[in-house]
C-alpha cells in the first residue's frame, strides 16, 4: 500500500479484503437459502441493509418468527460500533462537501474503516474521497454479488467452510490490526500493545456474562478511555 | 423470488437504522467542532475495534462461564500472523490464513 489517494489506488488497495467478502458473502448466501428466504430477500438485505454480522442476525431472527422491533433493536445493537467508526472516520473528510460526507458515511464498513486507517498512516493522515469511494464501492459490489450467487448456489455447495474461506474475514483483521500496529505512529507500539492487551482481556470476561455484540462495544469503549488515560500519564 | 410485507418491512427498517448509524457521525463531525478528549478518545478506536473483532473468532462464548479459546481459529492465525510479520502484505495475510485452515480441516485438526 503506498501514499497514492486515487480512484485506481483504492481499488488496488482494496482487494485484499474482498477475498474475505467473498467468502462471508457466500456463506450467507447459503444460510440465507437454506432459512428458506428468496433471492429478492438476500439482494435486499446485502444492498439496502449491507451490514454483514447484522444480516445473519436478522436472517436466523426472522426464521424464529421473532417481532419487528425485536430485529430492529437486534440490528441496532450490532451495527452501534458503526457510530464509533464513522465519527472516527469523519475527521479525515472535513474539509469536503457535506453530501461527499453523506456518500462515504452511507458504505462505511468495519473493513473499509480498517483499510483506510492503514491507508493514512501511509499518507500522513490524509485520505480522498476518491479513494475512499473506490475502497467502499467494491466492497459494497462484492458483497452483494457474492451473498446473491452463495444463495442461487444454495443447496449445491454442502460445506463451504471446508475450503478455509470462512477464514479470510479473521485472517483480514488480523493482518489490519498488525499492519495498524507497525504503522501508527502517533500512539506508538508499546502502548497500542498495551491497550490491544486490555481490550482482549476485557473481551474475554466480558462475553461470559453478556452478548457478545455489547462486549463487542463494552470493551472497545473501554479500551479507548483506558489508552486515553495511559497516554496522559506518559 | 417472493417477499413477504413482513421480510420488506426488515429490509427498509434495518436499512435505515444501519444507514443513520453510519452517516449521522459524518454530518455531527462536519458541523461540529469536536473537544480534543473527543479527538483522543477516537485515536484509540481502530485499534481497539479491530483488536475486539479479532478477539470475537478466537474465544468461544459459554454464558455464565468463561470463554474458551476457538482451537482452529487460534492455530490458523499464527501462520496468518506470521506471514504478517514477514511480508507485511495484508493478501498474504489473507491467503496463508486461509490456507492455513483448509489444511486444518482437511486433517480435522481443532475441531
């Protein structure tokens, strides 16, 4: 990944993560075929919904019959870490029109957040609109490709997990967050490892006596305000 | 090819609360001076998110006890983490990781 902010760039930067769309984006369309919901359903929920945990969230929610507002509280919950990356994002497109705000804000994701915070330890924390429109424009197209072909594939594919893809969205984090790491050189290693420490530890106690999507939350607000607290003393 | 009232209803409910959650920031952030505990509090976000993501595929959650770690997934992420290291090429990342856990089910290794 190199300083160049373009279109073209974005879309080179990009593909690495699209294996794990795929990947993900298969297995749901399966799921989805399998919970008994039709192709308009999953192009629906891939491309007017397009949140990835939330979609399978709301798949198995709606084969348990489970109320409106159950689901939409459901989806809340899961998808309120996007407030958290979305203000944290924002900050780097100030200076753009509020509709160009608008446009990037409508695809953000958990992968292209993670991607252009890479991306700007690269460029002296600068980012484009043209570069983060080409990072969330695949993105959002891969996704709804790939969930709508895992669900016309359906029945004929048994386990798609025996290939590894499941992986890919797991290894994707795991390579952001090391290259984040490496590259951040604002908050330096030794305290990102530090904070990355506590944030798994609190993780760890947390799910045992909650959701997993409010510790999810829990422990990411947590680790902010522990980092924030140890850079001071520093 | 079928869509039930209720199935619509998910799609444009669900649509809009997970739009509002990802553009509203954008336009409070636009308008807004933001306070510089603010500014610090969100330098720390990407890497506690990306590292609470991670922590989500190698522990298991059993409710009221602890959690127990993801067998497979922890395995496969070393040789993941590894290639990291070496490379620092996100696609290597992804690719030895995934070839890391096809080789793991093949042998039906970590369950």
């Amino acid at each position: 990944m190199g300083p160049s902010l373009t279109f073209k760039t974005g879309v080179r930067d990009v593909l690495p993560t699209v294996f794990g769309y795929i990947g993900v984006g298969l297995a749901f369309g399966i799921v989805a075929h399998t919970s008994h919901l039709s192709l308009l359903v999953v192009a629906g929920l891939s491309f007017i919904v397009y949140a990835g945990s939330a979609q399978f969230i709301i798949t198995s929610m709606l084969l348990l019959h489970d109320p409106l507002s159950a689901i939409f509280i459901s989806t809340f919950l899961v998808n309120s870490r996007m407030i958290l990356m979305s203000t944290s994002l924002a900050q780097y497109f100030k200076h753009e029109s509020l509709l160009r705000n608008l446009l990037i804000g409508t695809l953000v994701t958990d992968e292209t957040f993670a991607l252009a915070m890479n991306k700007q330890n690269k460029t002296q924390g600068r980012l484009s609109f043209a570069w983060q429109s080409a990072a969330n424009l695949v993105a959002y197209l891969v996704w709804g490709v790939a969930t709508v072909i895992g669900a016309m594939l359906g029945g004929l594919i048994a386990d798609p997990t025996r290939l590894g893809f499941d992986f890919a969205l797991t290894a994707m984090f795991i390579g952001l967050v090391y290259l984040q790491l490496i590259s951040d050189k604002h908050l330096g290693m030794s305290l990102q490892l530090t904070v990355m420490v506590f944030v798994a530890l609190a993780y760890y106690f947390l799910i045992g006596v909650m959701s997993q999507n409010f510790a999810l939350m829990i422990a990411t607000v947590a680790g902010c305000l522990f980092g924030m607290e140890l850079k001071k003393c520093r | 090819m079928s869509i039930s009232l209720t199935e619509l209803w998910v799609i444009l409910g669900c649509g809009a609360i997970t739009v509002l959650s990802r553009v509203l920031p954008f336009a409070f952030v636009k308008s807004l001076n933001m306070p510089d505990w603010l500014i610090s509090f969100l330098s720390f976000v990407p890497i506690t998110i990306m590292t609470a993501l991670c922590c989500e595929s190698l522990f298991v959650a059993h409710a009221g006890h602890l959690a127990t770690l993801n067998v497979a997934n922890c395995l496969a992420a070393i040789p993941a983490t590894l290639a990291g290291i070496l490379t620092k090429s996100l696609l290597m990342v992804v690719v030895v990781g995934i070839m890391a856990m096809a080789v793991l089910r093949y042998f039906a290794i970590g369950g």
